[in-house]
C-alpha cells in the first residue's frame, strides 16, 4: 500500500468507474477530476459525484470548458448520435477530447505534487479515436514531463491506462470483483434527464453485450 | 502566399500580437485563440480582442476555463505577484497552461483543419517556464501528431514559435517592422481596468527594458 496521490478521470461512465475502484484497490489517495464541457449527456456528471462518494475520493471537481465552442463532434454539436454501427473514427469523437481533459489534469497533479493520473481509455473497443491508443498516451506521457515544474525537477509522472487492453467484459467483471456498482454509471450518448440509457447508441450495444459476455446482470435503468 | 489556415495562441501581450503579425506577413488565414481562465489580468482579454480587430483575422474566439479551480499560481490565486527579480520557476508560472491551451487550440485546428499552430513562447526571457522551451514544444507536437483524426491521417500539424530564440528588443523591432501596435497590448501582470501596468512586476520590467534596448519609444500606459 501506498500514500501516493492520483488524479482520476472520471466521466461517470463505466470504464472510469472502474479506473477509480482500481486505483482505490492499488492504495492511491485519489482526486476525482470531470469535465463540464458542453456534453449532451450532461447526467453522467451527476453519476460521476455519485461514483466519487461511494467508491471513496480524497477530493472531487468539476472544471468548466466550453468545448462547444470549438464544434466538430455529435457529442457537444447539433450533429445527430448514430445509432447504426459505423466503421473508421466515429462522429461520437471530440477533436484532441483527452487531450484537453488529461492537460488540465497534469496541471491539479502539479499543484497535488500526484505522479500519477489514471485514464479509462481503451484501445479494444475505441480503437477508432486516436486518443485512446497506447502509442498515443506514451507521447503524451513523454510531453507531460517536459511541460511542469515537477517533471522537470525529476519527479516522473506516469499515465496509468490499466483497461487499455480489456474487453468490455473483462472490464465488468474486474469492477464487480472490486464492489462497483453499475447502476451509478451511465455510458449512453444520450440519456435522458432521469439517467436513462437509450439502449440504441453505441455506447449502450458495447455495454450492453459486456455484461451479456461477462454473465452477470445488467443493471442498466433503459428508456 | 498560401491560403493555409493557422491557429493562433493570442494573450493581448506584445509576445502573441507579434506572432500574430508574423503569421500574417507569412500568408496565413489566422483564427485567434484566447481564453478567459481566471487570470486577473481580465483587461488583456480586451486589449486581445482589439489586437486581432487592429492585426486582422478570419475568426477570434474565447474559450471559457477555469483554471482557478485547480490553483497553484500567482496569476490566479491569492499568491501576491512579485515585485523583485527572482530565480528557478518563477510563481507566476500558471500549471500546465501553455499544454492546456495549446490542446484546445488542437483541437480547434483539427475542426478548421488547419496545420499550423502559432505560439508566442520565448527561451530567454521565460527560461524559467519548463513550458517555454524547445523540447517541450517538440515533444507537444509529437504527441499532437498522434492525437487527433486528422494527425493519424497524415495531416502533420506543426507548432511554430518564431519567438523562441529572440530577445525582447528583437521582437519589438520585428513587430514595429510589421506594424504592431504594441500601445493596444498588455504585458502587465496586474494591469488595472483601465489597461494601465504597474511598470514593476517582472513583465513590465522585460518590456520596458526591451523598448530601450530596441531604442524605440515605449507606447505602454503606466499607472
């Protein structure tokens, strides 16, 4: 066990419910991170407070960025969530989304004097966003230590990504083994103001067939 | 001449009003970036605003971050900005800032596809800032490559700081050369509403040596 300090992206779905009970499991004081930034789905930041209380975090915030602003994606435009399966990068992606997030993330961990973040992203079932592949988290990893204060006095900041290479399935039944409840977590694209799956959108086939793989009971509320 | 379109990073300073001209001279279709983070130089937002109205660009954009939130800076917490000359990292430094900016202005750039980042850093003023410096920004770019739809593709985004190397007197002649205006612009740490400078932190004090230096009157309201 350790008294190390992370900070956790927690986006109130699944995957990053999941990171923070793994990073609660490996001894970590952790520090809950969320971004307001203009999402449709605007319930998953009351699932990701609620997420944060029960699994148990040293702090939690919610940093305002308007990312609307700069356009380019069906989750903060008037671009419509597909509910068909589509191949290449889907319009479901936010141009440099992760980016963004684990910046700002790098920033609290300077000011926490944390040498860890940990990130849910996954390169099985995302492999459509760049952002969500390892080649991709080791440069950023490398461009982090170049850009703080602590980085460069030597204290090395590691980007753990530990679902990068599971399945939805494995992920499910790794969160269970560790107390998660699903039934916090919302993954839709477009859940309804009572938290709501669709059911339709891709987030919610990916989740819906994890839990069907994993053979446990989906807790998911549909519409 | 090309019709290639380039973000550009603007703070209202003399540093981005020159690369912004710079830009220009080059060709470019420029899209101004600045952000409202907290700071409480609030009036260099404005002094921005008047700078790309003056300079000339196809778009300007604020984004909205509240890096107070995460603390840790003179510049935007209750820190009292210093007066006297200092060593090391300097507590104005704002953590993971230029990261933060430069990955929205990413992300914007991926939806103008655009290539051309234009950031006004500068090693031999701000060698204090580990986010000012050579392999920073190239380690930025690298990671920048990897991160967006757009990069993967083959598009390769550069990052330009045609500041890098220059001292401040070389920047004032190069803008003054160009135009620039630098009465519309604000270096002041704690300009006051009126976008007077205090003529005492570090800022006014780099600015005012490099107009003597570059023999050239200084425009710059003081207080």
């Amino acid at each position: 066990m350790t008294e190390q300090r992370a900070v956790i992206l927690l986006s109130g779905g699944l995957d990053s419910a999941t990171v923070l009970a793994m990073a609660r499991a490996q001894g970590y004081r952790c520090y809950a991170l969320s971004f307001d930034y203009g999402q449709r789905h605007r319930t998953e930041l009351q699932a990701a407070q609620k997420i944060a209380d029960r699994i148990g975090v040293d702090q939690y915030k919610t940093v305002r960025i308007d990312l609307r602003n700069i356009g380019g994606s069906a989750l903060t435009s008037d671009i419509a969530v597909p509910e068909q399966e589509s191949t290449g990068i889907p319009i479901t992606y936010v141009p440099a989304r992760n980016t963004v997030f684990m910046s700002i993330a790098l920033g609290w961990a300077e000011v926490l004097e944390a040498d860890a973040i940990f990130v849910g992203v996954n390169a099985v079932d995302y492999s459509g966003y760049p952002d969500c592949r390892p080649d991709y988290i080791h440069a950023f990893e490398a461009m982090a230590n170049l850009a703080t204060k602590r980085g460069v006095e030597g204290h090395k900041l590691k980007i753990h990504t530990p679902l990068m290479q599971l399945t939805k399935a494995q992920i499910i039944k790794e969160g269970t083994a560790l107390g998660v409840d699903y039934a916090l977590t919302i993954s839709c694209y477009q859940a309804n103001d009572f938290g709501q799956a669709c059911g339709r959108c891709d987030s919610c086939r990916l989740r819906r067939q994890g839990f069907i793989e994993a053979g446990l009971s989906d807790p998911t509320l549909y519409q």
